[in-house]
C-alpha cells in the first residue's frame, strides 16, 4: 500500500510541475567506483533513506562557505561547512540518473566561480538544513551573493526578493511581507515582520536600516512564523546570521567612495586566541550628503550629512565538543537628516489656506531642520550543551535603543507644526531555553523534536515628545480663521487660559510595558522515506499595558497640566498552531502543504493628545500554503515556487492626523484576504560553455484586499479634514471594504545575471538586478499611490588573485528612476520620500585567509 500511495503522489506531483521529467531522472543514481577513486565523481542529493539527521548532514556537506555552521550545530553536519566547498566553487547537487540513461555532464564536475550559485545551509526551524530540504517559503542569500549584488542594507532587500516592501519613514523600518506588515513608526506599535539577528528578536522598527555589518548570510521566512518565531510573525520573519570566527585567522577591509560624497569603511578580523577561544570584530563608518535639495524658498541654508558607525564583536569559548558558551555586542549610531525630510505636495484647504505650495520631486521646502539621533545597544549570548542525547541552548539578550528626533511635520516653509522627541526610547529583555533533538539520541530517529520557552520583557515610548505650533520665539503663523478655530479648541480647556500669542507647545508623556511568556514544540515525523508530518504549537501568555500617559499644554502663559489620562492594561493568552505534510516521491523534489496561525500584539494608541489611549486589537493571520522545491536540468537549475491564502482578522493599520485625538493612531480592518504565488530560481544556464554564468529569476503575485472595514479612517477629499474614530470634527467613518490593502504590489519580480570567468591576474565578475514593481497604495484610502517603477543595479569587480584584492564599480537607479520611499498623508498635505536618484561609486576590497 505504501508503494501505491507513493507512486500515485509522485504521479500527481509530476503532472503538477514537472511534465518533461524523464524517467531516467527520476530512477536512483549508481555512482562509478572508478569515479570515486579518482575523486571525480558527480555529487548527489542527500539520501532520503537515511535517517533524519543523517540527510541533513548530507546535505549540508556541499554547503558553502557563507554557510558554515556554529559551534552548537544540531544536526551531524560537519564541523565547519565552509570546508566542503569554497564560496567561490560551490556547486548545486546533480539529479541522480538511471544505469541505461547516457552519463550527462554533471554540474559539479564543472567549476563554477559564480558567488551567487552556492548552496545555503538555514536556520529557519532552529536547527542547520539545506535551503531546498525546509518545507517553508524562504529567500536566502550568502554574504558573498549579497556583495557580489551590491546589497549592503536591509531595504535594499526589496530589489531582489518580490514580494517584499522595505520602507524608512522617520527612522523606522516598514516591512511587508506578502503584503503583511506593518506602516506605524511609533515604539509602542510592533512589526507584522520578525527580525532576528543571531536568533535575537529585535523588536523595534527604529534603527534596523543600518548598513550591514560581515555578514554571513539573511534568511527572509515568508508566511505566519508563529510557532517558532512567535510573537509578532504574522507576515513571516527575517533572520541575519552576523559572520563568526573559526579555527583560521581571517580580515577583510572595504572602503567605499561614491556619490553625493559618499565615503564608507568596514573592516573584519576574526581568528583563534588560546585555549578554545575565537573571536571576530567587525565594523563600519559611514557619512554621505543628502540626495535631497532644499527649494528656493526653503528656510535652511544646507541639510546636515548622514553619518553611521557600528561595531560588532563576538567572543566564542569551546573548551570541549559538547560545550560552548558566545558572547556579543552589536552597537550602532547614526545621525543626519536620513528619511525624516520629505517633499510636500497636494496641500489640502488647510495647507493651502495657510499658504503650503507643492514641492518639486526630491526637494524639501522645510523650515524647521530635520535631525535624527539613533543609538542601538544589543548585548547577547548563547550557551550551548550538546550532549549524544540531545542538544541544549541557552539564549539571552539586552538592547537599549533611544533617538533624538525633530521633524517638520507639514514639511513645508512655513512654521505651523514640528515634532520633537528628545528621549523615545526602547528597552527589551529577553531569555530563551531550546531543547533539539539529534541523531542517535534519546529520541526515537523517526522523529525530530524542538521545544523551548521564552520571555520576553520590554519598555518603550515617548520621555517627552513635543508637538510645537508656529515657531516658538517667532510671532505664530496664523491666518484669522485659524485663529478662530483654536480659539474654540482651548474654550474647551480650563476657563483663564489666554489665547497664545507666539508658539504653543504640547508636551506629551507616554510609555508602554510589555511581560510576554510563551512555550513552544514543533515535532516532525518520518513514518517513511518520502513523507513527513510536521506538528507545532506555541501557547503564550502577554501583558500589556500603559506606564505614563499625560500632556503639558505650554503658551505664553507658562505650562498647564492638560489631561492625564488614567494607566491601562490588557492581557491575553494566544495559540499559534501548525501542520505541515512534505513529500518526497523522488530525489530532488519536495512537495509541501501548510496550514499554520500567527498573532501580533495589541497595543494602545500612544501618544494620546486630547483622548484617551485607545486599544487596538490584536492582529491575527490564519494562512494555508502549498509549495514545490527541487532541482532540475542535471542541477543546473534550483527552483522553489508556493501558491498562499492569508486570513487576516483586525488588520493593524495606521493613519496620522492630529485630529485623531494623537498624531498617529492605529486602526483594525475587520476582515482581509490576500492571495498569491511567489518564485524565486538559480540557473547555471550554460554549465559547460559558460559556468561562471548564472541567472537569478524571483516573481510574486499579491490578491491583496480589505473584506470588511467598516470603521476606516482617512481625509475628506474635499474638505481635507479628518474622518473616523475619535475625529476632532466628528466626521463619521467610512467603509473602506473592496480597497487594496497598502504597500502590496500586485506584480513584482527581478532578472539578476551574473557572469563570472578567469581573466589574467584573477577574475572578473560582471552582474545586473532589474526589478520590477506594479505599484501600491500607501494608505487604506486607497488615495497615495506609488505608480509602477524599475530599477536597474549593475555592478563589475575585479579580483587580482594573488593579493585576494577586488576592485568593484557599482551603480544604483541606472535609469534614474523616480519612485516614493514613502508617502503618507498630514492634515495639511502629503508628505512624500522620493528615493535617491542614480548613484555610483566603487569599493575597493582586501581579503587575508591563513
């Protein structure tokens, strides 16, 4: 019956994907002795009758050496991967073949000097597997990939990986993922989008734009994460692995100089000390002026340069095989203008009234100087006791990041409002147990076992953020029928305070605490060679309430003690379940089917100005998921391609108006769906003509509405004033159901060749990443749009072998494409980030390996 049952899947799944299989390649592979001997024979697939643990080491062995593992590996996989195959050589698995079938060329005999072809060994189910052996959607890529591609940030994700929207807005990170995500730039909303560093969550937005540091390689996880990566991974995950020491002393520097007076510098060394003991250091600095040009009538004389610097150190002790201990710090600073400066257009009647004139594209016409002070501290380390039985980490972190932020919000020349948060703050602890189990252990080896607890402790917030109207010492920029109108706000205050006659300032006290705790399990049963079952669950248990919440209104007049509002909480347990069914009906091809849940956090909307802070709802995404992975053509070609339903009920989404009662508040849509089909493919199209050549494929499609949102919150498109709950003007919300949710493309993909071949003296590599974006709403209104855009990247390097030194010409935006960071609407206009124009520059590079 199992034989039965096995063929008829495979028949299906072959009928599915794969109509042009021929049989021979999907009959075993016999290897020649001879071959062997000679240590030239063709690789193949990890052996699917081996035990669990013994095919992930198998497939781990031709890992890369962006790959390599840490000291507290779970699986059998070699020590250290990277010696398996330089990054350099790494070539894909070949499909076995049959004895009758001709012996074609197999990839592996052919060298391939392309860095973007290497396998990749992940951590997306806390334990080291092979990429293409994880029935989870993932975009991976090597440290060497992303330098080769010229990627050296986060947000510069998005050009090579669909489906994925990276945006900055005053400081913070906005990330979708499958068009799951979340647009709040506030510390005391959350993310849709889980971000770990070194298996850390990092929980704040603010500050994950930084410029990487060594990297040894980034994971994107699409799809809820919530058994494993639990809180706040309803749109999925992503993991950066930073680069470790090994047993070999090794050091890189870069210096980079280009456009708009760019001048970066990283450098790593990392090496063994005595006795067991490793450690790397890795860092970087960086300044560049801003692309933005202040207008004819702006009120500045110039905008202030961006500069960032960061560190990162790790410290790794193994006195013996089963015990290790690692220390970290990642620090980081930045200051500068950044993404907090913005081009004003489309004034509203207010706007316009008080004389707001749209700017030209990628100008700021701003009186107020734009300033952004950042300072990330992450402490963090691993203990890890890896015993024959099963293996035992210990993980803990402490991160403190606090920002010094003034922002022009009406962005335009005239003084009316500005935004200063002298101390917003984050502060988060967090502890974790995980028990894994290995080959040979205590647990049966037709199963795999993950278990763990966690908690979680974090303070975040606003000690004070000021809301200054008209410029302070300068008389208030108000027409008389402004005046009138705040005349009738403050006859609402205390009887006896006079109506100001130079600038107002609100001041703004509020803070937010959060205790979560959570146990999670996720087994994976083998009851035959070609089939699995998955099971998972997390239970966690979250308070989270309000520690201070209270405004100062100060005039001429001297300070007045506004509303403090009364402290509130909220607790709430969450179930995050899983099932995940995987077949294997041949070698080189897995077939998957998910159904899996995922909660992010309510919270409360802070800060609150003249109401109180209002609850919003947690967001919860019920998702189903069926996918295909494999190898095709010899191994020439890796593939995985995932067809997607997400349910989302309460949808936390943001609008920001200083007539909601805050300047930013977060709104639940009821009900909304979003379907899709996503691709990504490595082709190593010419692997005898031209091996150094790869083309790298990715493609997404997002069905992304509101189903039910009876309570949206927007601007009255003739009236420009604010709509929804706790509106100033009490305009009645509206239906915003049938509009497509925001920052979701429709269509996205990108096209990245790749050449790689010898030339005198070294190697010289030459790449291009086009991408293409349909375009999206930036707001529920559905009335911001960024229009469909493409961007070009082309990079070419040439390394001089005999002193490993590489010499890269890159540019950015070829094209000089103009496309929005961001958009978001004010009470008085729209406030615009245009991305930067073409840039160009060149990196000099200096590799030393013992």
């Amino acid at each position: 019956m199992n034989n039965l049952l096995r063929g008829l899947i495979g028949v299906a799944a072959l009928s599915m994907s794969l109509p042009a299989l021929s049989q021979a390649q999907a009959d075993a592979a016999v290897v020649d002795d001879a071959a062997l001997a000679d240590g030239d024979a063709m690789s193949t697939l990890p052996d699917t009758n081996l035990a669990p643990d013994e095919a992930a080491a198998d497939a781990a062995a031709p890992a890369a050496v962006d790959a390599t593992t840490d000291t507290s590996a779970t699986t059998d996989a070699p020590a250290d991967a990277g010696e398996a195959a330089s990054a350099e050589t790494a070539p894909l698995p070949t499909i076995p073949v049959g004895d009758d079938a001709p012996p074609p060329v197999a990839v592996d005999d052919v060298a391939n000097p392309s860095r973007v072809m290497a396998e990749i060994v992940v951590t997306a189910q806390k334990r080291e597997e092979n990429l293409q052996d994880v029935p989870i959607s993932i975009s991976a890529f090597s440290g060497d990939e992303l330098e080769a591609r010229g990627v050296t940030s986060p947000t510069a994700l998005a050009t090579i990986t669909p489906g994925l929207t990276y945006n900055n807005l005053v400081g913070y990170s906005l990330v979708y993922i499958r068009g799951v995500g979340s647009d709040a730039f506030e510390p005391t909303a959350d993310q849709s989008v889980a971000t770990y560093i070194d298996g850390v969550y990092l929980p704040f937005a603010h500050g994950l734009a930084q410029e990487f540091v060594k990297l040894e390689r980034i994971e994107v996880l699409k799809g809820p994460q919530g058994t494993l990566f639990g809180r706040n991974a309803t749109g999925g995950a992503i993991n950066i692995v930073t680069k470790k020491p090994s047993d070999s002393y090794e050091a890189n520097i870069d210096l980079t100089g280009g456009s708009y007076n760019d001048r970066e510098g990283k450098f790593f060394v990392a090496g063994p000390l005595f006795g067991g003991l490793r450690a790397s250091v890795s860092g970087l600095y960086k300044r560049a002026d801003s692309y933005y040009k202040l207008a004819d009538d702006a009120k500045l004389d110039e905008l202030d340069q961006d500069k960032s610097r960061g560190l990162d150190v790790h410290l790794e002790w193994q006195p013996v095989d089963e015990f290790s201990i690692t220390a970290s710090t990642l620090l980081t600073r930045s200051q500068g203008p950044g993404s907090i400066v913005n081009t004003v257009e489309n004034p509203k009647p207010l706007g316009a009234l008080l004389g707001i004139r749209t700017a030209a594209p990628g100008e700021a016409s701003i009186d107020y100087n734009p300033s952004l002070k950042a300072d990330s501290d992450l402490y963090y380390g691993q203990i890890a006791w890896m015993p024959e039985w099963f293996d035992v980490k210990l993980l803990g972190s402490h991160q403190e990041v606090h920002t010094d932020l003034t922002y022009d919000f009406d962005s335009s020349k005239q003084p009316l409002v500005y935004f200063h948060a002298s101390n917003q703050f984050s502060k988060v602890t967090s502890g974790e147990l995980q028990l894994l189990s290995k080959h040979g252990g205590i647990f049966p080896d037709w199963m795999e076992l993950t278990a763990g607890l966690y908690y979680f402790k974090s303070d975040a917030g606003y000690d004070p953020v000021i809301f200054g109207v008209g410029s302070g010492s300068n008389p208030l920029f108000l027409p008389p029928g402004l005046l009138s109108a705040l005349n009738g706000i403050l006859a609402l205050l205390p009887p006896g305070l006079p109506l100001p006659t130079s600038g107002v300032q609100l001041t703004l006290f509020s803070t937010l605490e959060t205790e979560a705790k959570a146990a999670y399990l996720q087994t994976t049963f083998y009851p035959t060679d070609w089939f699995d079952i998955t099971l998972g669950a997390r239970v966690q248990h979250e308070r989270r309430g309000t520690t201070q919440a209270d405004s100062t209104l100060t005039t001429s007049a001297g300070p007045l003690t506004l509303l403090p509002f009364g402290l509130e909480s909220t607790t709430r347990d969450d179930f995050s379940p899983k099932l995940t069914l995987d077949f294997k009906p041949w070698d080189g091809q897995l077939f998957y089917i998910t159904g899996s849940r995922a909660s992010k956090s309510g919270t409360y909307n802070m800060p609150a100005i003249y109401t109180k802070p209002r609850y919003v709802k947690p967001e919860t995404v019920t998702a189903y998921e069926i996918g295909n992975k494999g190898t095709l053509l010899n191994g020439s070609l890796r593939y995985s391609i995932a067809g997607f339903i997400n349910d989302i009920k309460n949808l936390q989404t943001q609008i920001v108006s200083l007539q909601s009662g805050g300047a930013q508040n977060l709104v639940n849509a009821d009900k909304a769906r979003i379907k899709g089909v996503d691709f990504d493919a490595t082709w190593q199209m010419f692997p005898e003509m031209l091996p150094g050549f790869v083309l790298k494929l990715a493609g997404s499609y997002l069905d992304a509405k509101y189903l039910s949102f009876p309570d949206g919150s927007g601007f009255n498109p003739v009236t420009g004033l604010f709509f929804g709950p706790g509106s100033l003007t009490l305009g009645p919300a509206q239906d915003f159901a049938g509009n497509d949710a925001v920052r979701t493309p429709k269509y996205s993909f990108t096209i990245g060749p790749n050449y790689a071949t010898e030339v005198p003296g070294g190697m010289l590599e030459i790449g291009l990443d086009y991408s293409y974006n349909d375009g999206y709403y930036f707001d529920t209104q559905n009335t911001s749009r960024q229009p469909s855009y493409h961007l070009l990247n082309g990079r070419i390097s040439y390394l001089f072998a005999p002193l490993d030194v590489r010499l890269s010409v890159f540019g950015q935006n070829l094209t000089d494409e103009v496309y929005y960071i961001n958009r978001f609407e004010t009470d008085f206009a729209t406030n615009s980030l245009y991305a930067s124009p073409r840039t160009v520059g060149v990196t000099l590079s200096w590799n030393f390996h013992s």
